[in-house]
C-alpha cells in the first residue's frame, strides 16, 4: 500500500512539550516498513497549530489525495491531523471520498475498517474535550493579567522593554517616539515624511531596519504610549508609565483622518511632487540636502536613492525644474492641436486601464476584508477564549502584523 506521511508540530508545542518532527517521521516510516508498504511523500507543517485548517501541507496533502496520488495517510497521533472534531471528520471524509484512509500508528484508528471508523471519532471527540479544556483554565490567567494592567502577551511597543510582563520604559526608544509625535504635529509631517526623516537621521526602529510609514502610523495610534493596554475590545490602565500625554495621542486621533480626506496636490507646497518620476520607476520627493545654511535649496530626488541608496540619479534643484517645466506648460497651452492628441491619447490610456484598476481595487477590498475578519476573530478568541502564555504571545505577533497589513492595502486601494 501507497501512503502519505503527514507531520505536524506547532511552535509552542516543539518549545514545550517536546514533539520532535524528526521522531514523528522515524517512527511513521518505521511502522510503514514493518508492514511492507511504500510512501510517496512526507507533508510537514513545521509551527502550525492543529485549530486551523489554514496548514500549506495539509493542503497539498488533499489536493494531492484529490489526484490520487497515495492510499492511506499515516501520522504519528490523531491530534496531529487536528485537535477540532468538525475539522478532522471534515478531512478524513475528505480523503475517504478520495479513496485514501487513514491511521494513527500510535491509537487504535484505521478508517479503513468499521472498527477503526468508531474509534476515530472516540479519538477525535477527547482531542477536542482536551483544547476546550486547556482554554477553559487559562481564560482566568488571561483576563487577570489584563485586568491587572499587566501586558497581555506578545513583543514589547518600540519604547518599551517587557519586565516580568510588565513595560518599563526604554529611554532611547521612547524619546523617538516622542520625536515622532511632534514632528505630525509640530513640525505637521505625514508619516510617509516622519519614515523618511528617521531614515535620514539614521535612527533604528526596534527590529534595526529602516522604518515604513505604517510602523509610524502604527505608533501613532497606539494607546499604549498613554498608559492605556487595549485587548479584545477592552480597554484599561495598564501598570506601564505613559510616554506620550493623552492630550496629544488624541490631536493626533483627531488629525489622522482629516489628513487623509484632503488631496496631496492642494496640501504639498512642493508644485510636481506627486507628478514627477525618476528614470528607475520611482517617484521624485523633494529634499532638503547639504548644511543648515544649503538648505534655502530645495531639490527634487529620487525616492529610492533617499531610501535605499540604489539610484544614482542626481538632486535636481526645484526651482530650476519648475521654472522649465512652466516654461514647457506654457508653450504647449499655445498649441492646441498638440493638446487635444494629448487629451485623446489620455482617454485611450484610460480606457484600457480601468478594468486593470478596478481590478486592482477589487483585489485589495478583498484582502482587507479578509484581513478585518481575522483581527476581528483574533480579538474575539483572545477575550473569550485561552490560550498558554507562548501562544497568547504568538497572537499578539499575528495581530501587530495583521494591523500593518491592513494600513498597507488601505493606503494601496487609495492610491488606485
């Protein structure tokens, strides 16, 4: 018989109670060999948790199955398929209808008999009783961490370092922060700007990458930085001193939106910024280069070469390229059959663009509702259910993530 070895250990598992992907797989091809059978391949979901489906090798395991491409699909335990009822009968019906069976080497399953069938869903029924079980006893510990002002789980803010999980303030970290603050609304920089001034400045962000205009959003609406620790719907005072005063996180809450309802063209001072593109593809942003007493110039450069450093067009200065651009705008509303082959080519462009645009758009509501549902359900799962402390860290990670996924695609969709 033809088999399919499927392996899995979640991160929390393999740090806590030791199930070694190589020992599974030992033992697995060990039993196959004992009993004179052959497997084709081994699907291995190495950091995976059994709640989800959402597993890339479980899913090429069954679109495999769909092809026929094995017999039987062996593991190691049944809580390694899944520990949720509904998902495990799902997937072994899934594999039956396919004609594969399933066993446990380790449990008395074999859904190749009507035995093994009854005993499978026994099986199945105690993987289940025991998460629910496991959730039930931590939810306690969750919500009296929270309640204590204590961090809930997952990495410390910029600006912070985690104490016995409790945040103490980072000096350094947390005079960026401030900086950050005032400089959207002092100084009234866009978070796109505030990246790049960090960037310029040579100041880090906490992983030592450069920074994203969505990390600098990420922070500015971050309630932590007031002392606040917001989980699951729920907000309290956290046991962490404040950086930043809550008078100011609430101008900037209140600036935010406004910002992004007004069009670039009539907020920039800078004429073609926006409009004007470097030979490589990227945008041209304006810049201010040279000492203090240089910085009456103002110059015209690309933004990969502000970023990253990997575009060796030069500074162009802006009133020099504004000046001959006008000149240009000014001759060419001279000629008007000159313009209305413009304005044709224009509509033509158009035309054949907008079905990839709207496309495009289509694609990103997409993703975002999809992203929305996840950060909804992860905040839905972390205030109702449990989980142990590594895992609760794990979400916390996902969610961080999760936030700036979304900032990304809301910001793209606008662009289209």
């Amino acid at each position: 018989m033809k088999c399919a070895v499927y392996i899995r250990v979640s991160t929390e598992e393999q740090a806590k109670e030791g199930y070694s992907l190589a020992a599974q797989t030992d033992k697995i091809i060990e039993y196959i060999k004992s009993k004179g059978w052959t497997y084709s391949q081994i699907y291995n979901d190495d950091g995976y948790s059994a709640a989800s489906r959402r597993r890339p090798a479980l899913q090429k395991m069954l679109d495999d199955a769909t092809a026929k491409q094995f017999e039987a699909v062996l593991v190691y335990r049944i809580d390694r398929l899944s520990r949720n009822l509904k998902d495990l009968i799902e997937i072994v019906e899934e594999l039956a209808k396919n004609g594969a069976g399933f066993k446990s080497i380790t449990e008395l399953i074999d859904t190749t008999t009507p035995e093994g069938r009854l005993m499978f869903h026994q099986f199945g029924s105690f993987a289940q009783y025991e998460r629910e079980l496991i959730m039930q006893r931590t939810t306690m510990g969750f919500h009296k961490r929270l309640k204590s002002g204590l961090w809930p789980g997952g990495y410390a803010p910029f600006g912070y370092k985690l104490v016995d999980s409790k945040l103490q303030i980072v000096e350094k970290e947390a005079k960026v922060v401030r900086l950050i603050f005032d400089l959207y609304l002092q100084k009234k920089y866009g978070v796109v700007n505030i990246a790049r001034y960090l960037n310029t400045e040579g100041i880090k962000s906490k992983t030592g990458k450069k920074w994203k205009f969505t990390v600098v959003h990420h922070i500015l609406t971050n309630p932590t930085y007031t002392g606040i620790i917001a989980r699951g719907g729920e907000r309290v005072t956290g046991a962490h001193k404040p950086i930043i005063k809550e008078e100011a996180f609430e101008q900037v809450k209140e600036a935010l939106p406004l910002r992004k309802l007004k069009p670039r063209v009539f907020v920039s001072p800078n004429l073609f910024t926006g409009f004007i593109f470097c030979g490589c593809g990227a945008p041209m942003h304006m810049s201010y280069p040279g000492s203090e007493c240089k910085k009456k110039y103002k110059y015209y450069a690309c933004s990969r070469r502000l970023d990253y450093k990997d575009c060796k067009l030069r500074y162009i200065r802006a009133d020099i390229l504004e000046k001959s651009v006008i000149n240009e705008l000014r001759k060419l509303s001279e000629d008007t059959p000159r313009i209305q082959t413009i304005v044709n080519d224009l509509k033509e462009e158009n035309r054949k663009a907008l079905p990839s645009l709207k496309r495009d758009q289509q694609k990103f509501s997409r993703k975002i509702i999809l992203f929305t549902k996840e950060k909804d359900g992860l905040l839905k799962w972390m205030s109702q259910k449990a989980a142990k402390p590594y895992t609760l860290n794990v979400l916390n990670e996902r969610f961080e993530k999760i936030e700036l996924e979304l900032n990304d695609l809301t910001h793209s969709r606008w662009q289209v």
